[in-house]
C-alpha cells in the first residue's frame, strides 16, 4: 500500500467479499462450531466505538473460563504459572520475559512509574492511544506530544530530537490507535538500535494481528539485546477478551523483573488466567477473527467509497473516515439510530473512528450512513 498518499477511496475495489456479509460470516460460522458472536449491550445498542472483538472469546477460552469458576474462592496462584509459560512458548520467548498486567493498559501506567521520574519526560504521538498519556496526570512529568506526519505516522525524526536531550519514555502504538496507520518498523529499529540505554522505549502492539502493511514488523526481537525496549500486547483485541482485563509485557528479564515490581499482586484472576491460556491453544482463534474484520472492513469501504467520505488506510479493527459535520452531532444521530461510534480524538474532529463489529453490524452502520446522506447530514 502507498501510503504516501494516505487518504484513501475506492480501496473495496481489491478487496474480498463486500457484499453478501451475512452469508459469508455464517458460512465461516459452520464452519467453526462452538464460535458465536458476542451478545449486544443490554440496551440494544450496537457498539462501534471501542475497538472491541465482536466475536467474544473463543469456544477454548469459553470452557477453560467456566471450567475454573470452582476456583473463584481461591486466590490465582495455579494459574499464573501455567498462563505465563504457555505465552512464552506462544511467542517464543523465556517465562522470565514476561510480565502480566491488568489489560494492557496497566503495563502502561507501570512503565510510566518504573521509568519515568520528574526528569524523565514522556515523548508520544498526537493523536495517539490515551492511556499512558493519562497516567501522567497523578505525577508531575513532563510530556513531550509530537504530532503525526502528513501520512499520518509517528514523526520519528522529531520524536528522536525530542528524547535526545535526556532519558525518557518512548511511547508507539504501531498501528496507531486512533488512526490505524502504521509507522515504519524500519525508521523505529534504526532509532533502537543507536539509542542510548537511558531512552526506554514503551511498543504497544495492540493490534498487531490485523496488519496487513509489510513495512511493519514486530519489535520482539529487541527484547534480549536492548533491556531499554518492552513490548505490550494484549488479549483485548484479537482474543477478544477486553471484559476480562489481561495484558503484557515482553522484555528482557532485567526490565520485567522491575515491571514487575510495581504491578499489582494475585494477578490475573483465575478467569483470565483460565481463559488467556485457553485462547493460546485455539488455533483458528486468530485467523477466525482476522476473516471476519476483513469482511466488515470490506463493507465499510465500499460504502465510504459510494458516499465519497475520505477514510484513512487501517491496520486495526477501526479506521478514521471523514464526516463532513461536527463530530458531537455525528455521534449523536448515530446514537439515536442505534449505534455507538468514536469520540473526539483532537486535532482530528472532522474524522469519526468507527470500530468494525459484525458483518450485519456494518451492514446496520451503512444504511444508518446512507440515511444520513439523504438528510444531508453528512
Ligand atoms: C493501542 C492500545 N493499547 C492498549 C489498549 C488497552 O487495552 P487493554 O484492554 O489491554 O487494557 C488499547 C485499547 O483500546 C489500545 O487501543
């Protein structure tokens, strides 16, 4: 993809299977028995705005999850052991290499106390994911935001200057949440490479299973060389677990080990841990759920494409598109036909982010979209 010139229409041309969703998704459905789609919000409401896996958790994580509710008045011991050395042999690295948290997100907030201090600022993208940002607010650190480039990656260039003048916390969500654009791996490695060990740098891969952009490569491969590099992953997305809160870091055993001094203790719960380690051993868990975000991405495209709304290229299971409107009335119209979409992500207010749910979901958002259009609204 060239994404040099990032704003994209008329992508749904090379893409597969944009129309007849719904047969599509239930073919893939027989064909994996076990796999239903996750429940609608007890409201009825469709939700569209948090990057959420539609799909809910595997049929493995699923009975693995009901299988240790006995354990529920046990502390999680059993299950932290086992959960770690199957993600190390998930990922092909040491048990010593990982350190869990709380979703994700709390292995941020922990790289934000174990690195940062007064002197130590953090450098980020804007926009990017919020939540580290957001833990700053308790400490009085510096934070460095640099805006994205014009095709909309992190300014590596400019964040590299930033972070020079002293030791400092990187953050990069590649691909970027909110734009679900993908910096290159190869600009990022040449900054790891020659940088000091004094600038650490915080990888957020959490969505690395639905890039389809080559320029992109994982950073694991840092973790035993460079002790100033951790990865963060998590069961959120693709594993659709974000209910049931469980992330991680990979780094080298140096850097875990002071991660995790500073999570919290008997973590995860016995159902995380039950379900985590479930979903590592379901082999179609990832392809199941790439399949299906591809098709609602190919619904969303050709119907961006017929209206003529700019969208941003996505490596997620999101992307950015153009509203021409004010974005708090956008999401308002949307909520009253059904639909959770976005939330203000500034500078970026022309642009909505959309989650991609079921195919049926999409085709639900689309006509919405095209009424909208008939009233003018967008
Ligand atoms: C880039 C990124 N990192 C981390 C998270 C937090 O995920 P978790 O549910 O693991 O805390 C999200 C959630 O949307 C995200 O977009």
């Amino acid at each position: 993809m060239d994404r040099r010139g990032f704003v994209t229409s008329g992508m749904a041309a090379g893409l597969v299977g944009a129309s007849g969703s719904a047969g599509t998704l239930a073919a893939l459905l027989e064909r994996t028995p076990g796999i239903g789609p996750g429940r609608r919000l007890p409201s009825g409401e469709i939700r569209l705005s948090s990057n959420e896996n539609p799909l809910g958790i595997s049929a493995a994580a699923k009975e693995a999850l009901l299988g240790a509710l006995v354990d529920a008045n046990r502390y999680p011991t059993a299950y932290r052991g086992p959960l770690i050395d199957g993600l190390a042999q998930y990922l092909g690295v040491k048990p010593t290499n990982i350190t869990l948290g709380f979703g994700s997100t709390e292995i941020l907030q922990v790289a934000t106390h174990a690195f940062q201090g007064p002197n130590v600022p953090l450098v980020i993208a804007e926009p990017t994911f919020e939540d580290i940002n957001d833990y700053q607010d308790t400490a009085p650190f510096e934070v460095i935001a640099i805006p994205l480039t014009a095709d909309l990656q992190h300014d590596v260039g400019r964040m590299r200057e930033a972070a020079s003048r002293r030791p400092s916390v990187v953050y990069f969500c590649n691909p970027n949440n909110p734009t679900g654009t993908i910096t290159s791996s190869r600009d990022i490695d040449n900054w790891i490479a020659d940088a000091p060990a004094t600038t650490t740098f915080v990888m957020d891969e959490a969505y690395l299973e639905y890039v389809t952009d080559d320029s992109f490569w994982p950073s694991l491969k840092w973790i035993e060389q460079k002790p100033n590099v951790i990865v963060v992953r998590t069961f959120s997305k693709i594993f659709g677990m974000a209910g049931l809160r469980l992330g991680y870091a990979v780094s080298h055993p140096n850097t875990a080990a002071r991660l995790d001094e500073f999570t919290v203790q008997n973590s995860p719960n016995v159902l995380a841990g039950a379900a985590g380690l479930a979903s590592l051993t379901d082999n179609g868990v990832v392809s199941r759920g790439v399949a299906v975000n591809e098709e609602s991405k190919a619904i969303v495209h050709t119907t961006l494409d017929e209206l003529g709304l700019e969208y941003l290229p996505t490596n997620t299971n999101f992307l950015m598109h153009r509203i021409n409107g004010e974005l708090g009335t956008y999401i308002g119209r949307m909520r009253e036909a059904g639909l959770l979409v976005g939330r203000p992500f500034p500078p970026m207010l022309e642009w909505n982010r959309l989650s991609f749910g079921l195919p049926n979901e999409m085709d639900q958002w689309a006509s919405a979209l095209k009424d909208f259009r008939k009233k003018g609204w967008v």
